[in-house]
C-alpha cells in the first residue's frame, strides 16, 4: 500500500482509480477549484483529500426534473 494512502490523501493516479476519473479530468477540476489539492511548497507532488472529492459531488438533478423545471420557468418567462 502506498504512503500517500496510509495517510489518507491521494495523488493523481490515486485519485483517478478511487474516482474512476481520468488524471487530466482531476487536473481541470483542480485548475477550476472545483476540487481541493495540497502541496508543500517546492515539492511537484499533489496531494488530495478523498473527503475533497466527496465535497465536490453535486447531486444530479433527474432528467424528467430537470425538464419540468426548464419547462416552468420557460412558461414564467413568456
């Protein structure tokens, strides 16, 4: 088992198996501060927190929800 899973924070690699994410997608959620990531300073390695990732899952709306809602404020506008 790895250090960082001991620990409990993942790097990318980590991050993308435990999400079923790809590596470049965590990067851009990372970049867009959608998700958490920790470094030390001067160190390459990033770091982050399985709790961050279960911070940044939003609930999806179901589809015919979603579509009544469309449909109601379309009719609020008209």
């Amino acid at each position: 088992m790895s250090q960082s899973i001991e620990t409990g924070y993942l790097n990318y690699e980590q991050a993308s198996d435990y999400t079923g994410l790809s590596q470049r997608t965590l990067r851009r959620l990372v970049a867009r501060g959608d998700l958490k990531a920790y470094k030390f300073p001067g160190v390459k390695n990033v770091l982050i927190d399985p709790k961050d990732i279960k911070r940044a899952l939003k609930p999806v709306t179901p589809l015919a929800e979603h579509n009544a809602m469309a449909r109601a404020i379309a009719g609020d506008a008209a």
